[in-house]
C-alpha cells in the first residue's frame, strides 16, 4: 500500500496509545514504590526506569524482528527481517515489498506498529520487578531481563500475534497482552520468588511490609489506569468500534473489580482500604485486557466481579504458601491474565471481535495459558540460574538493609546535603545560604538566596547588602 494510503485517524490514535503505554511504566514505578520500603524506593524505581531504555535498544537492534518478522516454522521471527528497523519507515510494515497485499497492518506505518508494540515490550519484564523486590541486585537484574526479553517474550509475542505464529494460526486469541504480557511476566515472576528466595532468609529478619507512601500508590494507579486506555484500546490497531469497546470494557471491568475489592476488605479487615481499591483496580485491568476486545460490556462487569474474588483468593494464597511475592504480582497479573485469557472461551461475541465462544475456544485458550505458565516458569528458572553463574545474584545483609544507597548511593528522602549520601548528584545549589548581616536593602527571599548567593544577594541594592562567603556544592563532573 502506498504511504498515501495511510489512514492518519488511525495512526493519530496508534501514536498516542503509544504515549499512554509509555507513561504506564512511571506509574507501575510509583505504584510499585509506594509499596515497599522508604529504603527502596529508588532501586525500584531504577528497575522500572532501566527497562525503557535496555529494552527498548533491545527491541530496536533485534526483538522486534524476532517477534514480527519473517516466521521460521511458526515459531520466531528472522532477526534480519527487521532488524535495527530495517525495512521499517512510513509505510505499512510488509516481508514482502513488492506485494501490496502483505501488510501485516495495512493502513499503519511500520514505524508506528513498531514503536507501539516496542511499549508492550519495555512494560513486561518492568511488572516482575514488584515480586522480587529487594533480592535481585542490580547488574544481574540487566542481564536478566535482557536474556527473558528474548527468550520468553518474543517467542510468545510471535506465536500469538505475528502473522504465522502457531498459536495464532491455531486459533488461540489474546486482544492486548493476557498471555503475552501477563501470564508470562506473572509465572515468571514466581519463578523468580522461588529462585532467590524470600527477604526474610537473607536479612535474618521478617521484612516491613507497611507501605510508605499510600499516595505514591494511588497516584501509581492513576498513571496505569491512564496508560491501560492506550494498552487495550490501542490493541485494536484502529481508531473504531472495536477500540471503543476495548477501552469501555476496560473501565468498566476495573470499575467493577475496584468496587468488589473494597468490600472484601471491609468484610475481612472491617475497614475499606485506599491500598485494596487500587489492587482491586489493577486486578480488574490486568483481567480484562486479553477480551476487552472480544467481549460484550456486560461480560465486562462479570469478568470484574470474577477477578476481584479469584486475584484476592490467589493473593492469600501466597501468603498461605509462604511465598513471598512482594507486591502480589503472581496473584493480581498472573493469574488475573490467565483468568482473563480463558474467558475469552466462555464470553466472545463475534459481534464485538469477530470471536465467537466455545468450547473449542475455551480448550484452547485453557492450553495456551498453561503452556505459557509452565515455559516462562521453567525458562525463567534457567535464566536466573545461568545469570548465577556470571554474577552474585542477591544482596547480602547489609546491602537489604539499604537497597537505595548500597545499589545506588542515593536516598528518596534526604538532605541533599546529607554527607551519606554519595550520589555525584547530591550536592545542589539549594544547599543552605547563610543570612546576610545588613538587611536594610529590602528582603531577602528564597528566591535571592537561589540566584545572588554572594555579596549582591538582594538584587534591589547589591552595593548594600552585606553577606558572608556562601559555601555552595556543586555536581563534580
């Protein structure tokens, strides 16, 4: 299709969805952070932050032809079809250029599918990080996303959504990422539970696990439930009717899940929670997103009430089995994608998603979520196993203690003159300025004190304002 043809509705609303995913990962950061510890708040943090720009030169260079490019057998992509974006500019994405019919998405650019698809790369491996908080050291928590990135994510990717993927072809249906992204981030992320144990056998202690900051939690939510209009709406590739339903879908099914949560916990703890509506939120969101486009809005509202009880169950589960799943990522995303995924077999409409359910549906979704379970758990064991071998994978007990400044030198909540902490970045010009002794040429504000920190600190008279010499830190380079 000549680049004329393009429908610019379509790629506006492909573009901006991916901006919303994008923003999807400061939010998972601050839900994530506001969880934990106010010791490990920028480790966290730093993982999230680390996945936008490793995977996204990851999927630059080569993941993103290993999931869309030229299928070898049904089960990956040629790493040469597209890779460093070759072959992908404005015009639609194609393995053969001298067939106009070949578009993988006919009236997007190639540039726009891959950028957007790059986003639901860059948020996967990001979701383990919740699990495993604390455990993973820096330097090994690169490699292993690296290696899962290519490993488990883009043979799933190219099974499920390529053109000549074999689960595609078989018929296994996944809207926005319940397998793809959720079921194998989820069973991936208790794999590495299992792998590097629990918090408390490394520090000797149980861990504190009262969040620090129930804000940063809500405002973490806010920033995904954002982000999920352009994860599940986007999905549909087009600005229409089924991006409409996909993005309904999802409000009303995290609505939905929010609502039923808050009430179990009135239930069990007597007291509604701000930190359990917004679980209950994410669970509803992370459910919905394989058939928000495939299913009806009333299947919408009874795939929330399902997931509220089923993630809920599966959270007290962990907990139950001693697994110490930080943030509940197995239990909210994993199951609550595989959940959702399996559903689609009992609540497709084709008039919706051109998906009818059945029992035959229903056999197969059930299959693929289960073979995604078992590979990305085996596969991630394996990969943290290897990385072992290259690096000291845990902390030790001091290093728990204080993940920020042991990993990074640096504290969320500081003095930036605080002589413990030994970012380069610690010292800035807003370390304190000393009073001037003559005051007599007009007050002296914060805002001088920023801007005249010598003898001329007041600018309305700097011939008579009297000032000592200002010690003021600056970055070294």
């Amino acid at each position: 299709m000549p680049m004329d043809q393009i429908d610019s509705g379509h790629t506006a609303w492909v573009l901006v969805s991916m901006a919303l995913v994008n923003l999807m990962l400061p939010g998972l950061a601050f839900f994530y952070a506001g969880l934990l510890h106010r010791t490990s708040v920028v480790s966290m943090i730093m993982q999230n932050y680390a996945c936008m720009g490793v995977i996204t030169v990851l999927w630059f260079l080569i993941c993103f032809s290993l999931c869309f490019g030229e299928s070898a057998g049904g089960f990956i992509g040629n790493p040469g079809s597209f890779g460093a974006f070759i072959n992908v500019d404005g015009s639609p994405l194609t393995h053969n250029k001298n067939d106009p019919d070949a578009a993988i998405v006919d009236d997007l650019p190639g540039l726009a599918f891959a950028g957007y698809q790059g986003m639901f790369a860059v948020i996967t491996p990001a979701l383990m990080t919740g699990a495993f908080a604390d455990r993973l050291r820096f330097a090994p928590y690169l490699l292993f996303i690296a290696l899962w990135l290519i490993i488990v994510y883009c043979p799933f990717c190219h099974w499920i959504w390529a053109p000549g993927g074999w689960m595609g072809a078989w018929g296994v249906k996944d809207f926005a990422g319940g397998i793809v992204v959720h079921t194998t981030a989820g069973f991936s992320a208790l794999a590495a539970v299992h792998v590097l144990g629990s918090r408390a056998k490394i520090s000797g202690a149980a861990p504190n696990k009262t969040p620090h900051n129930i804000p940063f939690v809500a405002l973490g939510t806010a920033l995904l439930w954002f982000g999920w209009f352009g994860f599940n709406g986007g999905s549909a590739l087009a600005s229409g009717a089924q991006s409409a339903y996909a993005a309904v879908n999802s409000e009303i099914a995290a609505s939905t899940s929010l609502t039923v949560w808050m009430f179990i916990d009135w239930y069990k703890v007597k007291r509604p929670s701000l930190v359990g509506v917004c679980v209950g939120a994410i669970a509803g969101l992370a459910t919905i997103t394989p058939a928000a486009g495939f299913v009806l809005p009333w299947a919408a509202f009874v795939i929330g009430i399902i997931a509220a009880f089923f993630c809920y169950a599966c959270c007290e589960l962990t907990r139950r089995m001693k697994w110490d799943d930080a943030l509940d990522v197995w239990g909210v995303h994993g199951m609550g994608g595989a959940l959702g995924s399996v559903l689609i077999g009992a609540f497709a409409d084709p008039s919706v998603g051109g998906v009818a359910a059945s029992g035959e549906l229903f056999g197969k979704q059930l299959t693929a979520v289960l073979l995604g379970a078992v590979y990305s758990y085996i596969a991630t064991v394996l990969i943290l196993l290897f990385c072992g071998l290259v690096f000291r994978l845990k902390p030790d007990i001091q290093e728990i203690t204080d993940p920020d400044k042991s990993f990074h030198g640096e504290s969320a909540y500081t003095d930036p003159s605080d002589p413990e902490n030994d970012s380069k970045y610690s010292g800035t010009m807003f370390v304190s300025v000393e009073t001037p002794k003559n005051t007599s040429a007009g007050p002296t504000t914060n805002l001088t004190k920023m801007f005249w920190p010598k003898k001329d600190m007041n600018p309305a008279d700097s011939t008579t304002a009297e000032s000592k010499d200002v010690k003021v830190n600056v970055p070294s380079n």
